[in-house]
C-alpha cells in the first residue's frame, strides 16, 4: 500500500497489472470511505454517459470523490481499449494570475454520492474540478472556458494512456487528474 500512496502523491496515478478482485477490494478499503460503486459495461443506446459506446471528453468526476479506482473484469470487444490520465501539476502550475481569477469566477454543478448537487468553483486555491457538461456557462464565462479547454489541449501530449486487460487495476487522484476514454465497440 506504501507503493501506492507513493505513485499517487507523486505521479498522481497508480497501475497494477494482473492483480485479482480480492486485491483490489483490499486496496479500496484502505484507500477510505467509497462514495459510488458502479459495475460498468457499455451498452447500446444507455441513458448514461459512462455506459454508452461514446468517447468521453477530459474530465473529473464528483469532487467528494479523492481517488477514483478501476478493475477490469473484462476488456471490451476491441483490442486496444484504454484510458487516458493527464496529471494537472503542470497546467494548474502554469495558470497566470488572471487566468486564475477569470477561472475562479466559472461554477460547476457538483453531484454528490447521496443525490444532492451544489455549484463549486472551478478554480480554487490551486485546485481545479473540470467536468465540462456540468459547467454553468455564462455570457462572461466563455472566454475562460475556451481558454481552459486549449490549455488542455496543448498539454495532451503529458497524458498517459492506460491500456486495458482483465486485472488491470487503475487509481487516480480525483482531485489532480483529468481522465477521458476513446469511443468503445459495444460487444454484440
């Protein structure tokens, strides 16, 4: 667990490789309190986002959540499945002191594990908490938004790429990386 702690604090993510559901569980228990558990497997024409076939843009999930982790029972239909990790030292670390302030300004909706919703600051004290669909946009908030979304595309290429196979386990700091997935075939 020491090795993990370790990665997180310093890389802001953590792999293991053919790990067993057991392992996972005991990392989890350790990690503390579990907000949301959903078993995840894509499906044709879902209501939710995470479940569809659909890529999903760079975001954070809820803020209550500090780590998020991932078991792979089994890997999708293709091949070369996987998730992206983009650490944000570096971005939050580069932000001028305007752009700060034109990004503490932005409010996202922030839905907690027992239902309940509040708008929380994008930008705060050297934090960022990024979920584009969920921003509440305003006239003044676009140019910010747009900004935000191109300092994240130029800093792409700092991204890790997770590739997925039955045992992969995945843990990241909620609070310090954006991730995102490609597309997925849906198994038939």
């Amino acid at each position: 667990m020491n090795n993990i702690l370790k990665n997180l604090n310093s890389k802001r993510f953590c792999v293991i490789e053919n790990s067993d559901i057991k392992i996972f569980e005991d990392i989890i228990n350790q990690l503390g309190k579990e907000v949301l558990r959903s078993d995840i497997k894509v499906e044709k024409n879902p209501r939710a986002l995470v479940v569809s076939n659909a890529a999903i843009e760079w975001h954070q999930d809820s803020a209550e959540a500090r780590w998020m982790a991932w078991y792979c029972l089994n890997p999708g239909a293709e091949k070369n499945e996987y998730t992206e990790i983009l650490p944000l030292d570096q971005i939050v670390g580069g932000f001028s002191e305007k752009e700060k302030a034109d990004f503490s300004k932005i409010k996202v909706k922030d839905r907690k594990s027992d239902g309940s919703e509040n708008l929380k600051k994008l930008f705060d004290s050297n934090s960022l908490y990024y979920c584009p669909w969920l921003i509440d946009e305003t006239k003044s908030s676009a140019g910010p938004i747009n900004k935000l979304k191109k300092v994240i595309r130029e800093s792409e290429s700092a991204s890790v790429k997770i590739n997925w196979s039955a045992g992969t386990v995945l843990i990241i700091d909620n609070h310090w990386c954006l991730h995102r997935r490609p597309a997925l075939q849906v198994n038939t």
